[in-house]
C-alpha cells in the first residue's frame, strides 16, 4: 500500500488535531507497505455496513501484529484517533471514518491449536466465524454465537459489538463465549483480561504501573455504583448496548473480558482471544411453524422456548416473497401457509433423534401458541434454502415494497436494526412497534431472532432531505422509549454506534451513564479509540452517507434504464449498504471472484460499490467519471454478474461497471483490447465474409506474428487464440424460411457469435436435437449479435445500436409467437436483461420474453419428448450469466432425465469471463480463479466422465487450463439422439 504526501494538520476525524505528516512519516516506517494515505484507499473506509458517512485520515492493513504495536504507538504519540475493524459489516456505524482506521481481516487470521479437552482455541482478531467453526468441526466443536454474516465477520468484529446470532438461544452471546482478551492500552500497555478472582484483582489493583491503575480503577468503579449496577440495568441475554458494567461486579466473577466485549473498540485494541467452544449437535430438524402475523409468532415464543430449542427465528411473509424475486428461478419455498414462520431448530444425536423432538415440540404446542401449520424440515439442503432466506435478510429488507401498486421499490435503511425486549413480551412489543411504523407513516420488513426476543427491521426512512433526516431522529426517539418501557435494549446483537449512542440515556439512568463514562477514561483517558461511540456520542442524524450520494458526477443521465431504481445511477450505487456477502471467500454462488482470488477489499464488489459512492460524493475522488481510483478497481471485475443474483441487496456491478465505462472514455483513446475484443463480431464477420479463417489460423501458427497480433491487440501474451472454423455455422445451414406447418411449430435458433463463428458444433448439435424433438428449426434473416463485448467493454452506443438491429431482425418471429432458443448463456442473460436495460420499450420486452436457455425451451415446448440415455458421471460449470440472469432448474432437470450422474462443481465463475481473461494484465488472475476449484476438478475427474460447460468461455478455460474438452450440453443430446437412431436402426444423421 501506497499513500501521498500531506502534511496538513487533520481535523474532523473525531479527535484533536495533529499532524499528519509527522504520524505518516513514522508509521512509514514502523510498518512498510501496510500504510495509505491515498485517496482511493481511503474511499473504501468512509463507511461500513450503516447509515453513516465519514473519511479516515489513513489506513493501515496490518501484515503482522507488530504493526498493529507500532501504530497505536504512533496514534499515541501524535493524538490520532484509532478505529479497528474487521469484516466492516457493523450496520450502526461503529467501525468507519477515524484518524487511522486498520482493517485486521486481511492479514490477522490465524487460529491456534483446538484444546478439545478443554474446549478452548486461541484467535487472532481477523480470523472469519466459519475459518474458526471449520477448524473446530474435526473435534465435534463449535463456536456458538453464529451471526448471519458468519461467511465473512471476523471474530475480533464479533468481540467489538457482541454479536450473538441465531443460536444464541444456546449457546449465548460472544461475551458469554470469551474466556480471556489480549488487549493493548492506547498507551502501548499490553495486557490480558479474563475472569479475576478477588485476591487476583487487589494483587493487579496494587501494581504500580499501567495496568495496576486500571484495575484499581475498575474495583473503584464497581464499589461506587455497585448497587445501580445490580438493579438498573435491564435483565435480559440481548442486552448490548452500553458496556456490560454488570461483568464487573464480584458475584459475576470481575469479568474483565467479557465487560470490554461489546465495547466496540472505544477501549481497547483485541490483539488475540481465546473463546470457549461447545458441543456441535450430531444431527439437526428444522420446524416451520405457520402464524397469522408476526405478533401471534411473537406470542408463542414463551412455549417454545421451554423445549430448550437450539433456535426461535422469525420471518414475515413480505422478507421471503422479497427474496424470492430477486432469485432467477423463482423456484417456490416450501412454507406452510401463514403470514409469518418460526423457523425452530432442535438437535439430536442422529437425524431420527432430532426429528423424534422437533415432532415432540409440535405436539406440545396447544392453545393460543399452536400454529396454523406445520412441517419439520430434516433434509440439510432445504434447511440451508431456509437459513439462507433468513440470513440473506439484511440485504433484502433493503427494499420494501412501495405503497404505489406498480411502484418502485423504497429503499429501506437501519437505525432501530436490532432492539430486543424480554422474549414473553414480544408479541405485544411487535403490537405496539406496528403501530408506531404506522403512525409514523413508515414500512418495514420484520425478522430476527425471536427466541430472545431480538428484531431485525429496516425503515423506509427519507434519509435525502432535511425534513426527513427530521423525521428519522423523531421517530428513533419515540422508538427508544417504547424500547425502554418495555425493558428492552437499543441494541440486542450490533451494538450502538453512531446509530443508537446518543439515545443511552433513554435506556440507562445517569448514573448507570456516569459509569460508562468512567469506564471508558479508565481504558482511554485521552479519548482516542473510536471516538464518538457509547460515551461523548455523535448525533444519531449527523454524518449520514446516503444524503451524499445523490447525483452522478456533472449531472449526467446514465445510458442503462435502471427500471428497478427509478432511472437512477445513485439510487442504484445506494444499493450497496455493505452487508459484505462478496466477501465470502466460499459460497455456493459466483460473487465475488476477484476478492476471493485477492482478498482485497477493493476487489470486492462492495469496495468497488463504495468508490463509485465516493466518485458520486466527490471529496475524496475528485475527478468525477474520469476516476482512475474507480478505473483501476473496476478492472479486475470480470462482470460475471454474480453480484447480480448472490448480492442479497441485488448490486449489478457488471452494468456499473459498463456504465462507468462508457462515461470515463467519452471521446477518449480507449484499450487496445477495447478496440480488438470488443468488437470481436465485427472482426469475425469479416474474416467469414472474406473467407480468410484459414488464414489467419495460419499465421496464429507462427508465434513472432501471433506475438506482435497480441500485443496490438492488448491480449494477454500467456493466452493461445482460439482456432477458428473455416466456416460460421450460418453459411452451412440452409435457411428454411417458411411458415409452421401444423405438424412442425418453428422455433428461431440465436446464432450467437462465439458459437456461431468460433464453435459451430455446438449449433449443428442443437438443431439436431431440436429437429429431433419435433421442431423446424429457422434462423435469423439478418446477421444478429446480443451487443455483450460492447457492453463489457462500455461501448454502450454501439450497444445500443447492434441490439436495434436485432430486435428488427427477430421482430417477424417475436409477433408470430415463434419462441427464440439460445445456446451461449452470456448472450442469452443479455437478451433477457440488458436488453431491456439499453432499449426500454414494448418491442424489446416482447423480444426478451421470446428467448429462452436450450433446457427452458425443452422443458416448456417440449415436455413430452424423452432426451437419450446418457448414464455417465458428469462434471457440470455453470456459467457465471446462467447462474445470476435465467436459472439452472432447468438443466438441473434434464440433466436427471438424461440419466447423468451429475455433479455440479462449486466453483463460482470460471475464470476466463469473456474478454477478461484474453485481456493483457489478467491471465494471473484470471488463471488463479480457475484454480480454486474448476481446473483440478477437471483433471481429477475419471476418463469417462463428460465434462458439461455451456459457455464458449468456460470450455476454453478448461481446455487452455487442464488440455481436456468441455461439451456444450447441446453436444451431448446430440452424440446420444445419434445414438439412439443408429440403435433403432432409423439411420444416420450428421
């Protein structure tokens, strides 16, 4: 990490002023290359996973601990404001902005041995939940707080806010679960805190040094207020606002750990933790239960939590209908009719002994608290579709649906994100927050762990203008209230942040606040960590980021329509609230390749969704579209358009990034790569039209040439051209232009031009196969091309232009209801989704309904014909487009018809992207992708196991990659319709 020079005096970072230039020269030194004084690099931290705004002055990524020593000793010395993070995906502002801000997660992950006997395990603050809980399945072990972002939260974040989770139930909070904290002072003071016995803390009280004053002070602190610590501070497990003062008091055993746990880093810096494990259960049974609406849910938690369940979760019928949408199946989710669902868990030492209490709990339910339905989920792939929709909640309760029938969606923002009150007084709670949302004229999607009656929600606040920034501070006000009449806490698993600190008073008496502020002198005299947090707050209604991102850099109107943000480039750059799933370096979806192969926030889509933000904001990037900050983030996506589909918030990063594209070189040079394979259909149109193919294969051949035809066509040395058939499949087939006759309906069949000009085989084999199942395959009048290597590439005019073209050409068909069949699954997402994008219109709405994926089209038009018999393993690469834009169930269901042995590889994108992979620069990248999962898959696999991949990139990548073929799934229906023929002695057909 790089950073440029500044010398001025730093102010608003929540601090003092000091002197930058002295602290960035010393931290310089004591820590090369993990410190950035950059502009673009501080962009990516102005914000975590909340409402709120605010710039660092620097930022350090810690390679090793010794860098973390020598830059709170920096801050220290100079007075610089210090802010910790790990994941960054706090929602109430408790982890941006800052004088230095150090992000622990990329370096900082190491996990010490399992003491199984013990239960116990040593972390660094960096280490993500699921590395952690991976590390202990061996042992039978887990850890038991497992928030929703367990894919990507790191443990020290957990330690900062308390996180606690769906099984917290169980296992309780990350306080109850820390056994000691190796901590360092802002002073340089390093130290472990744990459980201290009464001798042991008048023996540390009587040191005379730093840790002896603190400790003194802490036993000074519990003596002074010792009575309102035991009986005003609200009981109950969710209570995380604050700081746990009660940890503090002798019958609690002076836990010091677990009384910094929660403190959000305005304390101390976690250096390392050893946390407690528990007992993982063998075998798991999911109960759905069926209400009414969420209050009857409510209600009936009491009863429930007397079976001792693993977990009580909630849902509403508008979050899983919201989720549902945004999946490109649209694949029904097998709920039991109601309005809201308790998704309770129970544990067993096999699947029968977990099943035998999930029916045990069914049938205990009577009264009031018995469902309208039910059913017990056992299968472990339909509990994770469930969990995922639970999971996947903060993003998707981004959007609420808007009181316009037919309206855009609102956006919807935290605040009141996660309150709790007593679990047996919920549903009232549920009654009476109702109906405030609706004397406040606000909506929400409800959800959250209802077992300890905690509740996520996300308010369509107006958080653009002033006299709605008004209204939020109003009705965050009265929510405090009604929280605190209930018993509740402000906060119930993500602490309180910029979001919530300012409203503590409302919860806790005066002196109770006194106490915190005093705790936080005692650890942070000089008020340096993490200023602005629990004592001293921010206001709840300053520093609010979406205020700031409201108008595209000089005004001008994005090329995309956007339809589903209103028309509008920010709104849609809004999307991103930093829920951080593209962080996750294993999924079963796409997102985020580029991150998991560097693991570098900027290369993240969030990262890249947080510098378009700050493009749009403008005080840190000043140069508007021309941005080479958001030019060199955005040029390592490959547009797999896996943030698409797999972003819960649904951030489209690859139509962002055309978008900025086309903006950033407006009447600009653009690369050679641009030039070459961005208008590769136009390049190979003409080698067919000339007949030249040969040709060119011929030179490709002779390496100076092919050399020097790379190199002036920006194509990554590494990379051999793909050699190119003598000709397209279009000049070999006769077109057959008549009308359907009654026997044969027509189909029109898409000749794409990676399959039409660089793989024909593959559209031969289709239109065997279509013929086959009783169709008279047509083509296009015209030549026709998906405009996909313009968009790519940001060329959206001639975009625009290529698909006019094609939607004239196909208009006939389109009329007579002849439906259009695509084979390359990037072209066939781009018909069916940018085109609307770039053309909005009735006519290219009608044109994106008629095309359809090979396997849809068969399914719908075909469903009684019988594919071939193909009883072979098979190894199956989704492509990046099918997955996010037009769904694999489908193929999925074929594939069973055919008889494959299908295994489909969790690999993500490929790799190979289209034109990023050819790209000079990317071969690296691009190759290390590949190798994460889909190349040695492929080399492993036995002789006689197919090798299925639809897109023409994913078959050159494993071809170039491993030296084995892919087939299109065309090609095997193909080889096996042959077969069968030859069988039945129905004669051959090429």
């Amino acid at each position: 990490m790089t950073g440029t020079d500044f010398d001025a005096r730093a102010e608003g970072s929540g601090g003092p002023a000091y002197d930058l230039g002295a602290f960035a020269q010393e931290l310089r030194r004591a820590a090369p290359g993990a410190f950035a004084l950059d502009a673009g690099t501080r962009a990516l931290y102005t914000t975590d996973a909340s409402n709120y705004r605010r710039a660092p002055d620097a930022v350090l990524v810690p390679r090793h601990t010794d860098d973390l020593l020598a830059a709170v000793d920096a801050c220290h010395r100079h007075g610089v404001p210090l802010v910790t993070r790990g994941g960054g995906t706090s929602v109430a502002g408790n982890a941006f902005g800052g004088g230095l801000l150090v992000d622990t997660s990329r370096h900082l992950t190491g996990i010490g041995e399992v003491d199984p006997g013990r239960r116990t395990v040593t972390v660094q603050p960096g280490v993500v939940l699921d590395d952690l809980r991976a590390a202990a399945a061996p042992y039978g072990l887990t850890f038991g707080p497992d928030p929703s972002t367990h894919g990507r939260c790191t443990l020290g974040g957990m330690i900062g806010n308390n996180a606690c989770g769906s099984h917290s139930v169980a296992w309780g909070t990350t306080a109850d679960n820390v056994e000691s904290l190796d901590v360092l002072l802002p002073d340089g003071t390093r130290t472990t805190v744990g459980a201290t016995s009464g001798d042991e803390l008048e023996r540390l009280a009587n040191r005379p040094d730093r840790v002896g004053r603190l400790y003194a002070g802490l036993r000074d602190l519990t003596g002074r207020h010792r009575a309102a610590l035991r009986t005003q501070l609200p009981t109950l497990a969710r209570r995380v606002s604050g700081y746990a003062l009660d940890q503090l008091l002798p019958e609690n055993g002076t836990q010091v750990a677990r009384a910094l746990t929660g403190s959000e880093g305005s304390c101390a810096v976690v250096l390392g933790a050893t946390l407690k494990l528990v007992e993982a259960p063998a075998a798991r049974a999911l109960v759905v239960l069926a209400y009414p609406d969420a209050p009857a849910a409510g209600d009936a938690v009491p009863a429930l939590l007397a079976h001792h369940p693993l977990t009580v979760e909630g849902l509403d019928r508008g979050l899983v209908r919201a989720w549902q949408s945004r999946q490109p199946s649209k694949a029904a989710v097998r709920l039991p009719d109601g309005g809201a669902w308790l998704l309770v868990e129970t544990g067993g030492a096999d699947a029968a002994e977990a099943a035998a209490h999930a029916r045990a709990l069914v049938t205990a339910l009577d009264g009031g608290h018995r469902p309208l339905s039910a059913r017990i989920v056992t299968e472990p792939a339909e509990q994770r579709l469930l969990w995922r929709i639970r999971e996947e909640g903060a993003g998707v309760a981004t959007r609420v649906p808007s009181a316009t029938p037919g309206g855009a969606t609102a956006e919807a923002w935290p605040g009141l994100e996660d309150a709790a009150v007593p679990p047996e007084r919920l549903g009232d709670y549920l009654r009476d927050f109702q109906k405030l949302m609706s004397d406040h004229g606000r909506q929400g999607l409800v959800y959250g762990h209802y077992g300890e009656g905690c509740l996520h929600v996300r308010l369509d606040f107006d958080l653009l203008t002033d006299s709605g920034t008004r209204k939020f501070r109003g009705f965050m006000e009265e929510s405090a209230e009604l929280i605190a009449a209930y018993g509740g806490s402000l906060s119930g698993e993500h602490g309180d942040g910029q979001s919530r600190s300012e409203l503590l008073p409302r919860m806790f008496g005066p002196e109770v606040c006194d106490a915190f502020t005093e705790f936080k002198e005692l650890w942070d005299p000089r008020g340096l960590m993490n200023p602005g947090v629990i004592v001293r707050p921010a206001r709840i209604d300053a520093d609010l980021r979406p205020a700031r991102v409201t108008s595209p850099p000089g005004g001008v109107l994005p090329v995309f329509e956007y339809e589903d943000d209103e028309g509008d480039f920010a709104r849609a750059v809004r999307r991103c609230v930093g829920v951080g799933k593209c962080r996750q370096e294993e999924s079963p979806g796409v997102m985020c390749p580029s991150f998991r192969a560097t693991r570098e926030e900027r290369h993240s889509t969030r990262g890249r969704a947080h510098l378009l933000s700050e493009m749009i904001d403008g005080e840190l990037l000043t140069d508007g579209w021309r941005s080479e900050e958001v030019r060199e983030a955005l040029d390592l996506c490959l547009s797999c358009k896996g943030c698409k589909s797999d972003c819960p918030v649904g951030v489209d990063m690859a139509t962002y990034k055309a978008e900025f594209l086309h903006h950033h070189y407006a009447g600009r040079r653009r690369p050679a790569s641009h030039y070459s394979m961005g208008r590769l259909p136009q390049w190979l149109r003409l080698l067919a039209r000339t007949r030249t193919a040969p040709l060119v294969n011929l030179l490709a051949r002779v390496r100076p040439l092919a050399a020097l035809g790379k190199r002036l066509g920006g194509i990554a040395p590494e990379r051999d051209l793909p050699v190119l058939p003598p000709r397209p499949f279009t000049r070999e087939r006769r077109r057959e232009d008549a009308p359907p006759g009654p026997e044969r309906p027509a189909v029109m069949l898409w000749p794409d031009t990676f399959s039409n000009h660089l793989s024909p085989r593959v559209l031969h084999a289709a239109a065997g196969v279509l013929e086959d199942a009783g169709f008279r395959v047509l083509l296009p009048e015209d030549e026709v091309c998906c405009g996909l290597t313009w968009i790519s590439t940001g060329q959206l005019d001639a975009a625009r232009r290529v698909l006019e073209r094609a939607v004239r050409t196909l208009a006939p068909a389109v009329r007579a209801g002849i439906p259009v069949v695509g084979l390359e699954p990037s072209c066939t997402a781009a018909l069916r989704s940018d085109l609307t994008e770039l053309l909005p219109g009735e006519e290219a709405e009608r044109t994106a309904a008629a095309v359809h994926t090979f396997a849809e089209f068969l399914e719908a038009f075909a469903p009684h014909w019988d594919p071939p018999e193909v009883a072979r393993p098979a190894l199956t690469q989704v492509h990046c487009h099918q997955h996010a834009v037009t769904g694999t169930a489908p193929d999925t269901s074929l594939h069973d018809r055919m008889g494959l042995r299908q295994e489909r590889l969790p690999s993500g994108c490929c790799g190979l992207a289209g034109n990023f992979g050819f790209e000079k620069g990317h071969y690296e990248l691009s190759q290390a992708i590949g190798e994460q999962a889909l190349l040695p898959a492929v080399r492993a696999a036995a002789d006689d196991t197919l090798v299925l991949a639809d897109g023409f990139s994913c078959r050159t990548q494993i071809e170039q990659g491993t030296g084995r073929g892919a087939q299109h799934l065309a090609e095997v229906l193909w080889e096996g319709v042959r077969a069968r023929r030859a069988g039945s002695g129905e004669g051959r057909q090429s």
